[in-house]
C-alpha cells in the first residue's frame, strides 16, 4: 500500500482505484480520492473515516488509538445511523431535476396526498377518532349592550306659529261640526272660568276661503268667550288639508269632552275613519277598510269591530237617533236597526213612542230578518214590539269620558275591564251574606 502513495503529488492528481463493475441501471459511482498519510486502499462506499489522526499539526494527545488486529478501524462497518425525523439530507445520487425518485420498499398505497398528510409522495395518517367525552357547556353569552335611549323626533313645525287674539265675529264653526254646542251646566262652568281668568288654552283655526278663520278646535270655548262678554280670545292659526283639519278636531272633541252624544260619537268615528282612508294605507279592496278601521279604534282605544258598529249608527232615521241619545233605543239593538230599510226604521221608531217601550236585542234581530224577507210593515213591527220580553243578557255601556275620571289614558279597555270586575268581587266578599240570596230563598228560612 506504501507503493501507491506518490509523495509531493497532490491528492487530486493520483489515479483512484479501478472502479467497480456497474450494475445495470444504477449511477456510476463517484471517484475515491486518497488523501496524505492514509495507508491502504480508499474505504468502502458508505463507510465512516475518522480523519482526526492524519490532520496536520495533530499532537501526540490528539493521535488516534492503534487500531485492533483485523485493519484499521476505518475499514471496520460502522451501524448506520437511524435517520432523523424532518427534512431528508441531500444526496449525491439524487436524480437530476424533472425526473421522478425511485421508490424502494413497498410502494404508497395512493399516490395522491391526503388533506392533512405530510409532503408528495407520503401517505396521509387517518385522523384518529377521539373517544366521545363529556359534552363542554357552551360559554357564557356575553352582557347585553345597554339599550340606547331612543333618538328623540323633533316636534317643531317648518312654519313658525305664534299666539294672536282674533276678533269672534271673524272665527266661523267648523264645516258639518258632528259635536253640538250646549248651554248646560258644563258651559256655565266654563264661561264662569273665562270670566275669571280668560281662555288659558289657545283655539286652533286655520284660514277660510270666504275670509275670516275656520275654527278646528276651540267650539266651547268660543262660545264661552261670547257669554262672557269678551270681544277677541287667543288662537294659533295654522295650514291644514281637510284631513288633517278633520283629525284635529275629532280627537279634541273625543278627548277632551265630559259627555258626548252616541250620534256624535258615531259621525265623529265615520269622519276619523273617511279622512285616513283618503291618506291611503296599504292594502287593497276591502283590506284598506279594515286597516283604516283598525287605525280609527287604535286612535280612540276600541277595536275595529267596535268601530264599524259605531259607525252603523250613522244610518239610523234622525228620529231613531234623538230616541238613542235620549237612551230609549240601547246601543246594540240601534245597531241591528241600523241595517232595516229607512222607511221601516220610521214605523219603528213611531212604535216605540206609542208603546213608550225599546226592542230588546233579540226583537230587533227579528226585525232585521224580517225585513230582509220583505215581510215586515207597521203591524208586523206593533206586534213584535208587544211581545213580552224574555229575560236576556244585557250589555252596560260606560262611556269613555266616564271611565277617564277612574283610568288614566295608557289604560287599555280590557285592563279596565279587568280592574273593574276585580273591584266589585271585592266588593261583593264584603256585603252580608244575606245580599247574595234570592226573594223566594229568604221567603223558605223564614
């Protein structure tokens, strides 16, 4: 081995060991060099040199140990190196760029990678399925943002209005005013209030086209003015349309009046309900209707139904309405008379003064049928006015104004409904027991 060194010539420069024989379809193995102060031939393909004892300078502490009997320790196999996890090292026989690697083992069952799995080439790990735990209780929801106050509307109008004291002969009433002004006690109140301190609420007016002012609101207080003796009162003049006009008015008048006719509730409600429609709301056919009439009961705290019957009454003979204002026709059966032809409701209402009697609600339901038949005239309606009224259930009518004195304006019909029939079974726990019992019960425990 000493014969094959050339000494003073480089390492590059000495002719290697004579190659193996290839094998087919294999690279060419790289060439061996031999490097200074090795002795022997080149070491084996993938064997490990340790070169610590050829380094120059090396100390006599840093020489290697004497190889055992067999050879150098170099030409000893070395265990190869399990190869760690992650990136693989290059190698020299890595096939040119382009071409595809040569698999050795057992090839993938798959080429084509799986979601979640490693790089090309490698088999994706099935997810593991996790053994069902304990469901975990979802988090608390977050607080609630606080509310935001609601974003206050502004009530001033475009125009700016101001209070001014016009003359009385120039205020002129209200056109097909449905609300009658009454010298009663309520208005000798009032007038007594105007002398004392003039009219504190301003009337509202608005321009006429004949000149002078159309009062909308302020009739009574008008009136008052003029018995008191006062030439001019406050007024806010101000532009409306004749719907608007029209609204004002009848929800002053149905506010804040103490007594109101059942006729002038009744052509109140219709004028309320013709001036929405006129506004339009949404809907067709009968759908706008019924909306306008849902609007007009949400207006005055009644529902729809109500409304319409209300507004039946405006077809009664004047002679059937002085009858119900004077309450000698009750609201119910006005209604179902409502519905007979007008030359009948005439018979009718002269059968009511002659017998000094009012239908009851099941007399005027056979009234209405009978005259749906054309079989009704003046004796037919004598005789069914005479007959003897059975003992029915009857309805009490307590009036808006009325029931205001008790309830305040948020109130709702049924929560007044219910607080009244609350307070009278109070009432009723509280009276003797012999209240409750009747005339022939009283009569046997005597």
């Amino acid at each position: 081995m000493a014969e094959d060194k050339k000494p003073g010539v480089p390492v590059e420069e000495q002719k290697p060991e004579p190659p193996a024989p290839e094998v087919p379809g294999s690279p060419p193995a790289p060439e061996q060099a031999v490097l200074p102060g090795m002795e022997g031939p080149p070491p084996p393909e993938n064997k490990v040199i340790d070169l610590s004892s050829v380094r120059a300078g090396a100390g006599p502490e840093q020489q290697a140990a004497p190889a055992p009997e067999g050879g150098q320790e170099w030409e000893k196999p070395q265990e190869e190196k399990k190869p760690r996890r992650g990136r693989r090292p290059k190698d020299k026989d890595a096939p040119a760029q382009g071409e595809k690697p040569k698999r050795k083992g057992r090839p993938p069952k798959a080429e084509k990678q799986a979601p979640g799995g490693g790089g090309p080439g490698k088999s994706a790990k099935a997810p593991r399925q996790s053994k069902p735990g304990p469901a975990k209780e979802d988090p608390a929801p977050p607080p609630p943002a606080p509310e935001q106050p609601p974003q206050l509307k502004d009530a001033s109008r475009g125009k700016k209005e101001e209070i001014v004291y016009l003359d009385l002969s120039e205020l002129h009433p209200f056109q097909n005013h449905p609300f009658g002004v009454r010298d009663d006690v309520e208005m000798q109140g009032l007038v007594s209030s105007v002398k004392a301190g003039g009219v504190h609420q301003p009337a509202l007016v608005r321009p006429r086209e004949g000149g002078g002012y159309e009062i909308v609101a302020g009739h009574r207080r008008q009136r008052a003015s003029e018995l008191a003796g006062l030439r001019n009162m406050p007024c806010i003049v101000r532009e409306m349309t004749d719907d608007e006009a029209i609204l004002a008015m009848t929800d002053d008048n149905l506010r804040h009046r103490e007594t109101i006719l059942p006729s002038e509730k009744a052509a109140a409600l219709k004028q309320q309900y013709e001036a929405i429609k006129h506004q339009g709301t949404r809907g067709e056919g009968e759908d706008i209707g019924k909306l306008s009439l849902d609007k007009v009961g949400e207006r005055n705290g009644m529902s729809g139904k109500t409304v319409q019957r209300y507004i039946y009454l405006n077809d009664l003979v004047p002679e059937l309405k002085e009858l119900m204002d004077g309450g000698k026709l009750s609201f119910t059966p006005a209604v179902e008379v409502s519905r007979i032809r007008p030359k009948h409701q005439k018979y009718i209402a002269v059968s009511i003064e002659g017998q000094q009697s009012s239908p009851s609600k099941a007399q005027a339901k056979k009234l209405r049928e009978m005259d749906e038949k054309n079989q009704l005239n003046p004796d037919v309606i004598d005789a069914v006015l005479s007959q003897e009224k059975k003992k029915e259930d009857f309805d009490v009518i307590i009036s808006s104004a009325e029931l205001s004195q008790f309830f305040g304006k948020d109130k709702t019909p049924r929560e007044m409904k219910d607080q009244i029939m609350a307070l009278l079974g109070e009432w009723k726990e509280k009276q003797p027991p012999e209240l409750g019992k009747g005339e022939k019960k009283k009569e046997m425990e005597k």
